[in-house]
C-alpha cells in the first residue's frame, strides 16, 4: 500500500499505547506507510513526546520523564490528522477518553479506540460527529482485540445479522479455564492481571460489565437498539468449581430484540464449549451464511495494538 502522508497522535502510553508503537514500528516498512509517522504521544505519566525516537520504549522504561502537557491542549494543537486514543477505561461517563475522542473528531481529525467507554456510551454522537467532519471513528481493538469478530461483516456485503453470541472477555475465561482445571478463583485472577488481560479494575470482567459493554458496541454497530444501562448482566462470581467443570462460560447474546451477558452452561458440541484460556469466540447468524465463528485472543498488549493497526489500514485505504 502506498499510503498518503499522515501523522498519528498517540494519546495514552501504557500496555496498547507501547504495543501499537512497537508493532506500527516493526511492520510499516511490509505495510507500505512510509509516508506514516507517530508524531506525538502524550501521557499521564511520560508526558508529552514529539516525534519520539525509535528507542522511546527503552528511554521511558529506564526512568525519562517529558514535560507535562494536557490531553485536550495536545490535541487541539497537534498537526497529527489521526488520534489512537489508547487511555483507560471508565463505563460509568466515558471520560477522559470521550472528550478526547469527541475533541479530535470536531477538528475532522480520525479516530482509532480500544477504549469501550466511548465506544459503547457515547456510540452515536460520536458516529454522527465523524460522519459530519467526514472523517473514521473505527473501535476493532474494543471487541477481542484483534482477532475478528464485527468486522469480518466487511467480506459480507448485504447479509442480515440474525443474532450475535460469544465469549468476548478473557479474564472470565481464563479463570472459568482455571477453576476447570482446580485452580481457585482468586489465584487464577491474580494470574490473569499478571499476564496483563484484567482491566484495571477487574470488577468490570469479573461482574460482566466489560462483556456487556462488547456486545453494546456490537449491537450499535448492527443497528440494534440495546444500550449498555439497559443490558441484563451477570458475571461469574457465584460460578462454582463443579460448574465451571461442566463447561460454564460467561455468554454474550444479542438479537434485535433482546441482549444479555449470563454464565452459561453449554453443551458439549456447542463450539463456544471449547473456548478456553484467553481465547474468544464470536458465533454470527446471518441469513446468507447461518452460523459464521472466530476465534482468537481477545486481549494483550500486542493482539490489541493488531486492531489498532487494522484500524489504521482501513483509515489509509
Ligand atoms: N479485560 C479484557 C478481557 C481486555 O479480559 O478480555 C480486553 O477487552
């Protein structure tokens, strides 16, 4: 691809934010985007890059501090034409991240988001506000990172979605996986914030709200009416051992009418069954093609930096 100059602000510099930067970094030159720089990055804790060498990872690891500069200031001053807002996430308001996407859209700049907050909260402003601007509000890394899953609609022209179920959090799965081989909730927990899957606040895997925000986005994308305050959720904090045993998952389901995020027992040869770890799986009906499946990692650092690069390639196409 032979792409037309463009520069990326990177708003948040942890896990996803040095994942994006490391892997744009590795695979750009195979993509063709030599016109593409990350020009700035700005973050709570590292301050305000420009143009950030290729070693900043290594700078920052070992202590180096930039000035400190505001989020929004930074954006409306930025020459950058396309935002990666990689900050944490927050379902109760979406912010900081929805005014920060909400900033970079009204100055008609591109959006790229891992941030469910805005995505599932603020869903049709925000889609509204680009459409207007004329610019990409695009979310891939918000729904199991970069493994496909809404998405894979693009190489489905014209085909009705019937229903959407899934397993779309890796923290539950991981310690359902665990708790089915024996392992206690709390260490099989702590294990998965060690390999960095969990929120930072694991609440929101652990009660189902990071799941029912998922299936929010996905609902909107499909032009279903479900809003995330509306959703029934459940999580899987009273799953027992022998539950987990018998192939409980923590279950996503959407239709037109109705959505849900329940623990669910499910059969042996239903293939979400055989989900395990921090996979996920996505199960689509449509009316062409009845059932469509993926199945992928759903978090880590660079399986979720993967969406924001398709994000990007579809922005520069
Ligand atoms: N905490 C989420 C999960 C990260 O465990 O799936 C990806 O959305």
């Amino acid at each position: 691809m032979t792409s037309k100059k463009s520069k990326i602000l990177i708003l948040g510099f942890g896990t996803v934010g040095q994942g994006f930067f490391d892997l744009f970094s590795r695979k750009k030159d195979s993509l063709g985007l030599n016109n593409v720089s990350i020009s700035e990055i700005v973050d709570m804790k590292y301050g305000h890059i420009i143009n950030p060498k290729q070693d900043i990872i290594r700078e920052i690891a070992s202590g180096k501090i930039f000035p400190q500069k505001d989020v929004i200031s930074t954006i409306k001053e930025s020459d950058a034409d396309i935002v990666c807002e990689f900050t944490w996430l927050n379902l109760k308001t979406a912010e900081p991240a929805y005014s920060h996407v909400r900033t970079a859209l009204e100055l008609g700049k591109h959006v790229i988001t891992t941030n469910k907050g805005p995505s599932a909260l603020k869903y049709k402003e925000l889609t509204e506000l680009a459409k207007k601007k004329g610019v990409k509000f695009l979310m891939k890394g918000t729904v199991m990172a970069g493994t496909p899953s809404f998405n894979i609609l693009d190489l489905l022209p014209g085909a009705e979605v019937k229903s959407v179920r899934g397993v779309m959090n890796g923290t539950t799965n991981y310690i359902l996986t665990s708790m089915e081989q024996g392992k206690n909730f709390s260490v099989a927990l702590k294990e998965a914030q060690e390999l960095g899957y969990a929120e930072a606040d694991p609440t929101n895997d652990v009660d189902g709200y990071d799941t029912a925000s998922k299936i929010t986005i996905i609902s909107h994308i499909l032009g279903w009416k479900h809003e995330f305050a509306d959703l029934k959720i459940e999580g899987i904090r009273n799953v027992t051992p022998e539950q987990a045993k018998a192939k409980t998952k923590l279950v996503a389901y959407a239709d037109r009418s109705t959505a849900y995020v329940r623990p669910m027992q499910l059969s042996k040869d239903d293939i979400l069954s055989g989900v395990s770890g921090v996979m996920n799986a996505i199960e689509i009906e449509t009316d062409t093609m009845g059932k469509i499946y993926s199945m992928g990692p759903g978090a880590g650092k660079i399986q979720t930096a993967q969406a924001a690069l398709t994000d990007l390639v579809t922005i520069l196409r």
